[in-house]
C-alpha cells in the first residue's frame, strides 16, 4: 500500500531543501522524523510536516480499504522536491561601489511517497509483463503476429543441432567444389593451346 503527501509553497529554495530530503530518502518513517527534528536546516520543518500529513493518508487509507498498516513499518520510496516560483520583492541589499542587488524570494514544493512493501521485494516477471488486449486474448488476426514473433524469438534462442551425416555430408560437396575448379581451368587453359597451335600450323 502507498500513501502520497504534498507540502507546497515552502520558503527556501529547492536546491536547499534537497539536501534535507536526500538525508532521509528510502529509510524508516521514524528515522525520517529523528533525522528532521535533529536537522539544523530551515527547511526540515516543513518536509517534516509533509513526512507526518503522508503518515495520516496512509492510516486513511488504511482504515478506508480494511487493511491493517503499522504506521512504524512505512519507509519513504520517493522524496523529490520542484522548484516554486520565485517572486521579486522591492527590496534591496547594498552591494559593493555604489550598487545594489535585488531581494528574491524562493519557494518550493515537496512530495513524499510512504509505501508498506518491504524495499528488498523484487518485481516478479509475471505481475509486471503488460496485461494483454481482448483481441489478443481471442485471438485472430491481432494476436497471429505476436505468435510468429514469439516462434520466431524461440527458435534462434535455440537452434537445432545438426546431425554428423548432415555435416559430414556439407563437408564432402565442399571438396567436391574445390577440387573441381582447378580441373576445369586445366581443360579451359589445354584448348587455348590447342587452338593457337593449329592455327600456327595452318600458316
């Protein structure tokens, strides 16, 4: 079961509220809050307002669909955060000879996903092959191509062996050939001779 979560419009940049989430992406729910509320880092209070707000769904949904989740057992399988808009205040930081910078005001947004699957479960090929169409299903002219496919892929993964008289026999016609050529360029080269002496003669 997964449960999702957004805090949106947080003060700070995006850049520096990722340091926060890489601290705590992919461990235990109560690891994630020890390590927010120990964290120096200003924007650790809102993630973790959003890291409690994904707990709540996930007990939600919980009770919604009649399973028992243990809050403690959650873990976060995804914390990104996105970059907010930045607004531009009128006020102004003295800057060196004279000039002036422009305040900026970053905000951002964070999105945690929980889930109650362990993170060592591996995808089986079978719950992750793509469910098939209905024509495919009924067959027909839909799902003949994937059937040539599929027969087509099985037979040069596994090609047939070939028997000893088979190859015994490709090997004999493959002498024949060769011994063969040089046999006829000897006949082709004799009647050359043979007609450029009787012509020889003839005069």
């Amino acid at each position: 079961m997964e449960a999702r979560a957004s805090a949106k419009y947080l003060r700070g940049s995006s850049q520096k509220a990722r340091l926060v989430i890489d601290m705590i992406r992919g461990k235990n729910v109560n690891q994630a809050l020890a390590i927010l509320r120990y964290s120096n880092k200003r924007a650790a209070l809102g993630i973790e307002k959003c890291v409690r707000s994904a707990i709540a769904n996930a007990n939600e949904t919980a009770e919604k669909a009649n399973i028992a989740v243990d809050p403690d057992e959650l873990w976060l399988k995804a914390a990104y955060v996105d970059r907010g808009p930045t607004k531009h205040r009128s006020r102004l930081r003295p800057a060196p000879q004279g000039r002036a910078y422009r305040q900026r005001r970053h905000f951002c947004h964070v999105t945690i996903l929980l889930s109650s699957d362990k993170p060592g479960d591996k995808v089986t090929p079978e719950s992750a092959a793509p469910a098939a169409s209905r024509k495919a299903k009924r067959g027909g002219a839909a799902a003949a191509p994937r059937a040539r496919r599929a027969e087509a892929a099985k037979k040069s993964e596994s090609p047939e062996p070939e028997s000893k008289d088979k190859k015994t026999a490709t090997k004999k016609a493959a002498s024949k050939k060769v011994s063969a050529k040089p046999e006829a360029e000897k006949k082709s080269s004799g009647k050359s001779e043979k007609t450029t002496g009787r012509k020889k003669h003839g005069e």
